[in-house]
C-alpha cells in the first residue's frame, strides 16, 4: 500500500491556479505575464503548496 504523494491542500492549490489560469487571471511572479500553458499553471499551484506547508514533494534540482 503506498501513501499519497501529494496532500489534498496542495490539489486544492493546483485547482485553484487552472481555474485562474482558463479565465486568464493567472499571472507568473516575477514579470506579471499572464500563464498559458498547463504546466507552468500547475507547477505555480504546486509552489504555492510548498510555501504553505502543505504535503508536495521537493522540486526535483536541476544540474
């Protein structure tokens, strides 16, 4: 039996940012552009997880 790898905070968080993201309110950090793409969508609902404390897996590191 495996446990959940991510907490249902962090997909309420994910949910959030797509809802945002379809009616074009979603913007990304730093320049403020609006987010298009899925990926980039879930990936900042994942962030926000993270800085909450919710249960998400470490960003895999980039060499």
């Amino acid at each position: 039996m495996a446990t959940r790898r991510y907490g249902r905070a962090s997909g309420n968080k994910v949910r959030r940012a797509m809802h945002e993201m379809k009616r074009g309110k979603l913007k990304s950090g730093r320049s403020g552009r609006r987010v298009k793409s899925r990926k980039q969508a879930i990936a900042i609902g994942l962030s926000e997880a993270r800085r909450a404390g919710a249960k998400v897996p470490a960003r895999k590191k980039s060499h």
